[in-house]
C-alpha cells in the first residue's frame, strides 16, 4: 500500500489509462460558476453550535454503541450495537474533512477536540489529511498526477473496484503499524523518516502521490499529533498483547474501524465519476466529475454524512460550511434554468452511480 488512509490506494494498478482528454475540455460555464459565488455569499459562516452539538453528540452516540456491542450478551443486539457504532463513529471521522477547510479561528478548539476525540483514537490525526486534501481542491491539480485524491478508476480494469473496495479492509491494522511501528522507527532511521513522511502521512488514493515534509506550525503540530498518535497506537498493541485489554474488545474495535473504513471508500467511490485522463480540467469540468446525491434521497444522510452528499456543490464553494450545502443547493437549483450544467452533477442514490461506474470499466476492459 502506497498510500495510508480511509481510502487506501490501490498500489498495484496502472497510474493512468490511455489518454481519452474530453472532460478536460468542456469550457466553464460562467452563469454557474457567477451564480454559486453571489447566491452563497451569506452562507461562509460556520455555526459553532450546530458544529460541536453534531460531532459530539456522534462522538458519544459511537462509543456508547461501542460499549454496548462489547458488553450485550445477544449477538443480534451486539451487531446492531456495533452498526449504530459504526455511523456514529463515521459521522465524527468524517469532520476531518471540514477541519481541512475551516479558519480554526471562527472554531477555536474543534480541531483539538476533534484529534483527542476521534484522530488519535481512530489513528487519523488532523494532519493526515490537513495539507493533502487542499491540493485536490487546487485549481490545476485536479485529476491530474499531482491530484493525491483522484484516480481514474472509470477508465481502469474491471477488477479495480472491487480491489478498491476491499483494500480499506485493512486500513485499521495499516494505521496501527504505521503509528506503532514505522512512526518510532522513523526516528531513528533517516531514510525510513523521509519514507513515511512522503508516503505514510497523507490519506490518499494515488499512489503516486508524495507529500512534502511539513514545515512551520504545521510542523510543530504534525509532530505533536504524530507522538501522541503513537503512543497511542503502542500502548493498545501493548495492552492487547498483554491481555489488559481483551482479544475480543480489540477485534470488535478492529471491526467496527474496519466497517468505517469500508463505507467511506464505497462512499469515495461515487463522490466522482473518475473519468478525467490526467488533463487539467476547468472548473465546470470538475463539477461535472463531481457528484450531489441531494435530497429526496435519504440514505445519503448516513454513507455521506457531514455535508459529502453536496460533494459537486462542495467543489464550487470549497468554503461554505457543511449545515449550509442544502441551502446553496435549494438556491442555485431554483435559480439555475433547466439547461445549466449545474442540474447534470445531481444524482439519485448509491445504486445508480456504482453501476454508472461499473458499466464503464466493463466497456474500457473491453
């Protein structure tokens, strides 16, 4: 594995597939790119309260579930338990993505409460992710080589999705080697240090990618999470191994990350349609590549929780906070006639964008 993440890399198929340079070259559409600017000009402002009142409340609602599929004696209940565990958890995991985005300054303390409640926990500090999802959002990175969360898995082989899917089944155990092993070792090793900071820091799919040594603050912040994260991951290791905490416990906690994991990579399977070629691609392109599963629709509530469900939308304002999408949406659809581009991202549920995917791979392996 190339990559450690919630959506680990698939490290052995092709980079690229043979160049098909369309998406690329749709021009943006102005109309569009206008209207999200001045319809959400309002919208910028994180609510706190309705910040800390979501992620705590999943917080607690996961470890509760935890300790009830730990402790209930019926194994019906337990699996459910460890279900409602699972969400929950998946929720809380899933703010990283709007601490990448935030200014800490309007939220003073999510993200320290966020890394000690779930980052260092789950083994997904902060700066897993602050640093690398930025560059995807970068205007001339995305889709291209140089994008760490982009692979073109709708032009590669049949058999990478479901090797994509499968691949986070692992990523618990990955993470837990990477902080309790390769992270101490790294201290002593030069070349391993250089290793891991390039390619076992950043959660992403490209397995290309290689991030840069941090510098500054957020040097001195990836290395306090780093340490911790890593004590962490070796006092488990410890306590598992010397019967202080049961095998039992850890392998419900090994499931329970595993079943995040897996559901948020189906998750990063849909959020686009993965056919750009390596091209730099215009910003109606990317909208376009991008996916809205918005409402009718109501299981996206709990695979794409935390605002994903306006993924497309959250490409056109990458700063409006996550309570605020439905209402951008709801504005640019009443606003935005029938032939904009806009109404093409929206997509109805889970089914038909796998399939839509799927369908594409079959015919590329043709």
């Amino acid at each position: 594995m190339d990559s450690l993440s919630l959506k680990p890399a698939i490290a052995d198929v092709p980079a690229r597939a043979p160049a098909r340079p369309v998406s690329g070259r749709i021009a943006d559409d102005m109309a569009m790119l206008r209207a999200a600017a001045e319809l959400t000009r309002d919208l910028h402002l994180a609510n706190p309260r309705i910040y800390w009142t979501d992620f705590l409340l999943s917080v607690a609602i996961g470890y509760a579930g935890f300790v009830a599929a730990v402790m209930l004696a019926s194994p019906a209940l337990a699996v459910l338990a460890g279900l409602v565990s699972m969400l929950a958890l998946y929720r809380a995991e899933s703010f990283i993505h709007e601490v990448s985005h935030m200014k800490h300054a309007t939220l003073p303390g999510f993200r320290l409460a966020w890394n000690l409640f779930i980052g260092i926990p789950m083994m997904v500090p902060s700066f897993m992710y602050e640093g690398v999802h930025n560059l995807h959002h970068a205007r001339t990175r995305y889709g291209t080589v140089d994008d760490p969360e982009y692979l073109p898995l709708a032009l590669m082989k049949p058999w990478t999705l479901p090797a994509f899917i499968l691949a986070s089944l692992l990523a618990p155990i990955a993470l837990i080697f990477r902080f309790a092993v390769l992270g101490p070792l790294s201290l002593l090793i030069p070349s391993l240090r250089r290793a891991v900071v390039a390619r076992y820091s950043g959660l992403a799919i490209n397995p290309q990618f290689q991030r840069r040594a941090p510098e500054g603050e957020a040097k001195a912040l990836w290395n306090r999470l780093e340490i911790a994260t890593s004590i962490w991951a070796v006092a488990l290791v410890a306590t598992v191994a010397s019967g202080i905490i049961p095998l039992r416990v850890f392998l419900i906690f090994l499931a329970i990350a595993s079943a995040v994991a897996v559901v948020n990579q189906v998750r990063t399977l849909v959020a686009h349609l993965w056919e750009n070629d390596g091209e730099a691609m215009t910003v109606t392109a990317q909208y376009l590549d991008s996916v809205n599963v918005p409402p009718p629709a109501l299981l996206p509530v709990l695979w794409a929780p935390v605002g994903l469900r306006y993924h497309a939308l959250h490409h056109l304002i990458p700063s409006v906070p996550y309570h605020a999408l439905g209402e951008a949406h709801r504005r640019l659809k009443a606003t935005l006639d029938g032939q904009s581009p806009y109404h093409r991202a929206n997509y109805k549920g889970l089914p038909g964008l796998v399939l839509k995917i799927a369908r594409s791979t079959v015919a590329r392996g043709r």
